[in-house]
C-alpha cells in the first residue's frame, strides 16, 4: 500500500490508535470506526499496549475492593484474578498453547510453523495452558490477600513493556502483517520514551530502584524466551510475543510474593 494511501488527516490515527489498542488488547467496548492504519497509528497502539494492562489491573483492583464487602477475602482475590485474565480476552493464552504445542512437536521433527497455523490445540498445548493460567490466578491471588496490589500493577506493565522491547530487538519477518506493523513501530526512540513514561508511572507506589530492577528483570527475561524460541523454531512471531509476555507476567507475580 502506497504511502498516499494510508495517510488520513494529521493526527487522527493517535486516536484512533489509542483506541484501537484497547479493542485488540482487551474486552472493554471502546471501538475506533473508520481506521486507515499508517505508521502513526501503529506506534500509538504498541506505546499504548502496557496502558490498557495497568487500566485492565486498576478494573481488577476496584472489583476486587467491591467484592470483599460480598465474599470471603480469598474467593473474593480469586474472582477478581480470573476476572483479570477475562478482561484481556485470553489474548496471550491462545499464543501460549500455540508455542507449547510448537515447541514439543518439533521433538518429533515436525515443522513449528505449521503446527502454529493448526486451528485446533493439541493436547500438550491444552494442559501446558491450563497450567499457565493456574499459576497466574495462584499469584494474583495472593497478591491481592496480601495487599501488594502496586506489584501486580507493576507485573501487568513491564511484561508488556518488555514485550515492545522484544518486538524492537528480534526479527519479526515471518510474523503476520499486524506483527510486521507493530515490528516496524518498535523504534529506539518509541521504546526510550514508553520507558520514561511507564516507570515514572509506577516510581509512584513502588521505589525507583525497585523498579529499574524490575524492569531488567522483565526485558531479560523476554529476550531470553525470544532467543530460546528463535533457536528452537528458527523464527519468531506473534505467538511467541505473546507467551514471553505471559511468562514473564508470571514470573513477576511470583517475584512479588518474595517480597
């Protein structure tokens, strides 16, 4: 598509992006009508993405503050963890069955690529997921029980910063066009500025040694699950944004119970 082609007036796609961002990333009715994407629209959209997380964890938060005065306190920390997963679609859940089947089945010399395309999920990638999202519930749990709420704030937004930073390093070429897309908008300077905002977010509630600590925790640890899946599938797509995201979602929930 030419670049004539894809150019609205000045500044109407960072609404529209921003917008976007919260309909590909999460179940809440806000919809943008009429979208041309451009270069524009994708940068917003992927700047946005740890946005709509810490949105999506400050809904959590206030459901769980209205259900304590219902329920027990730990059915009430549970419903709200289950909420949590709910208010993102599941997204990132279909990727982790994805990349699990993909991965085990490659043990038997068959192709990544293709086992990913497959609609349906196999076994191996039906139990690995439900594992998955019992540990995260488990964690959000009892973070909640706990009071920590600031760190499973900061769990949400650095797993997803970290995953535009993965985006920035690896090569997304067989990824998908919206992969490509977000690939493409994941300049340094996008990223340098996402990281200047977002942890100026969260220096509020939690110190500014915490949470560069954090976040080298986070961006680590995604770019060595990207790296162990580049080695393993020969690519990386999508799929594999997605369950980087998710492990390193987990592993700083479980960081948060430590402390």
């Amino acid at each position: 598509m030419s670049q004539e082609c894809v150019q609205p007036e000045k500044g109407a796609n960072i609404v529209k992006g921003f917008l976007s961002s919260f309909s590909y990333f999460s179940v809440l009715p806000l919809r943008a009508k009429d979208v041309t994407p451009n270069k524009e629209f994708y940068n917003v959209m992927l700047f946005t993405m740890p946005f709509v997380g810490l949105i999506l964890g400050l809904i959590t938060l206030f459901a769980f503050s209205l259900l304590q005065g219902v329920f027990a306190l730990p059915y009430a920390a549970f419903i709200s963890a289950a909420l949590y997963i709910a208010l993102y679609g599941f997204l990132h859940l279909e990727a982790v069955s994805d990349v699990i089947d993909a991965w085990f089945a490659t043990l038997s010399g068959k192709d990544a690529a293709s086992v990913m395309k497959e609609p349906q999920v196999g076994a191996i990638g039906a139990i690995g997921t439900t594992v998955v999202v019992i540990l995260k519930i488990a964690a959000i749990t009892y973070l909640l029980i706990n009071g920590n709420t600031s760190m499973f704030l900061a769990a949400i937004v650095l797993s997803r910063f970290a995953g535009i930073v993965g985006l920035g390093v690896f090569d997304f070429k067989r990824g998908g066009e919206y992969t490509l897309r977000l690939n493409e908008a994941a300049t340094f300077s996008l990223i340098f500025f996402a990281a200047v905002f977002y942890l100026s977010l969260l220096v509020f509630p939690l110190h500014l040694n915490y949470v560069c600590t954090l976040t080298a925790f986070a961006v680590l640890l995604t770019l060595f699950v990207l790296y162990k899946l580049d080695a393993k599938f020969g690519f990386v797509n999508g799929d594999c944004i997605g369950f980087a995201i998710v492990i390193t979602e987990i592993a700083l929930l479980n960081l948060g119970l430590l402390v």
